[in-house]
C-alpha cells in the first residue's frame, strides 16, 4: 500500500508538471488572443487593434481557470477568457464519483511584442485542486531568459527560452531547488 501511494503521489506531480506546462503554454502560444478572445485589458495595449499588446509595452495579467477530470478520461477545462476545452460540455458530465476538481489562479508579466506569444517575462500558477484523485496545491514561476532570475539550467527548461524557477508541490517542497533539511 505504501509504495502505490508512492507511486500515485508521484504521479500526480508528473501530471501537475506537465499540466503546469500546458496552462503556461495556452498562455504563450495563445497569447492574450485566441479564437476571438482577449484576456481583459489587454485592448488599451493594442493601438493597431490586432488583438495583441503592441511591441514595447509590459503588460499584467491575471486570470482564474478552472481544469476538472474524472477516472475514465474524460476532462473539461474552462480558461476564465471564454476558451473551453474537453471531452465533455461541462462538470456536471464528468463521473462524479471519481471527479478531480483543480483552480487555477494564472499570474503574469510580459511583452507580447505585437504577436499571440508571451515573448519575454515571468508566469506563475497556483492551483488548487481536490478529489478523487488529488488533493494538493501547486505553485509554479516561469520565467524567460530575459528575466535576472534565469539560471539557464537544461534540467529545468521548457519552451527552450524558458525555465521553471521554482516548482512547489504540497508535502514534497520545492522541485527545481530542494533545500537541505538542517542537520543534514
């Protein structure tokens, strides 16, 4: 039983590090723009009314989303912009019985440079999730090469130009720099 539950547990961070990515991708490839929504905001940033942060200028960002799923596949995702995602139409068709719940809470500070993509700056994402099959919270710091930050370090790189800073799982600490307990 010990090591299933090890094993799950390990799982789950995978599978959070890898949806992690995913949230973080959906922002920097779909930029503010996609499929005919804009991340509120964003449009006093965008004189040539492209949909996209004109070249030069930072921009702040926040949103929530919402990631649910069950055991048998099934998944429904829910950006906060209008974007829906899934294999079903909403929660309420996903198993109940085996529902995992997560929230998203998406921070960021960029520059579009005119484009759908977050070409430079930092994302975090905290989420929270409870259920079936997780109960964890999760944190994460993204940040470009452009950012003091960057460490430049391959272990830890995603999207070539970008690394996680940190990477926080509930009851496991922090995955990119894990801390020497005292005493040891």
């Amino acid at each position: 039983m010990g090591m299933h539950m090890h094993r799950a547990a390990a799982t789950r961070r995978t599978r959070w590090l890898v949806l992690g990515v995913v949230v973080g991708l959906f922002l920097v490839l779909a930029g503010p723009a996609a499929a005919g929504t804009i991340v509120p905001g964003h449009d006093r940033y965008d004189a040539d009314g492209n949909g996209y942060p004109d070249e030069g200028v930072t921009v702040n960002g926040k949103y929530t989303a919402l990631y649910a799923y069950d055991e048998s596949g099934d998944w429904y995702w829910d950006l906060g912009d209008g974007r829906v995602y899934g294999t079903v139409g909403s929660v309420d068709d996903l198993d109940q019985g085996t529902l995992t719940t997560c929230n998203y809470q998406v921070i960021y500070r960029g520059n579009f440079e005119n484009d759908p993509y977050l070409d430079s700056g930092w994302i975090i994402n905290n989420v929270n999730c409870s259920g079936y099959d997780d109960n964890g919270t999760y944190s994460y710091l993204i940040v470009h090469e452009t950012d003091p930050r960057y460490d430049g370090d391959p272990a830890w790189a995603i999207w070539g130009s970008w690394e996680y800073q940190t990477l926080v799982v509930s009851g496991v600490g922090n995955l990119v720099r894990p801390m020497t307990p005292a005493g040891s």
